[in-house]
C-alpha cells in the first residue's frame, strides 16, 4: 500500500532479464520526473535511471546500455527493462519521483537478485 508500488522482481542469472513495474497513484504523475532507485546492502539509495514528463531520459553509467525506462501515463505506471544483468545489480529496486530531492513516500521496493 502506498503511492509507489513495486513489482517484476525475483532472481535471475547473471546475464539474464528482468522488467519491473511501478504502479503509481496521485493526480500529477504525467509531468513528474520518475525515476528507478535501488539500494544493496550497506550501500545507499541510488538512482538509476529517470525519465522526463516530455519522456526523455538519464541513466547511471552503472547501467547505461543495459537498463531502459519507460513510462505509460494513462496506466500510471513505470517500467525497468533490465537486460544484461550482473551480479552488482543485486539490490531492492525503488520507483519514486526523480531527482533524489523529489522522492518521498516509498514504496516496499521489489527485490532483484542477480546470481548463479
């Protein structure tokens, strides 16, 4: 329960794919920035990936290449497209407004888990 809610997550073999959804709630969601955020243990909070009302889009170097955001306005939903996976993607994933100043209320996150 929540403004933000997380799925898509599970386990995955390094090099394989993985697609979260974000399921959003609030009257403003088509021209706010939303981002993907995730968090490993002992580490902090970090974005990943963001996209723009007008849809355009920025991604941690981490990975750039790898992982597309989208977004669909009439569901109020964002998308993680996760391809390529490696083991250092391993974290609980976080859909939230972006940048970092903007994000409040979070969501219970969707675990990925990336090993053989």
């Amino acid at each position: 329960q929540g403004q933000f809610v997380e799925s898509g997550g599970g386990l995955v073999q390094p090099g394989g794919s993985l697609r979260l959804s974000c399921a959003a709630s609030g009257s403003s969601f088509s021209v706010y920035t939303m981002g993907w955020y995730r968090q490993a243990p002992g580490k902090q909070r970090e974005l990943v990936a963001s996209i723009t009302g007008g849809y355009s889009t920025n991604y941690a170097d981490s990975v750039k290449g790898r992982f597309t955001i989208s977004r669909d306005n009439a569901k109020k939903t964002v998308y993680l497209q996760m391809n390529t996976l490696k083991p250092e993607d391993t974290a609980v994933y976080y859909c939230n407004r972006a940048p970092a100043p903007f994000a409040v209320g979070w969501g219970q996150g969707t675990q990925v888990t990336v090993s053989s």
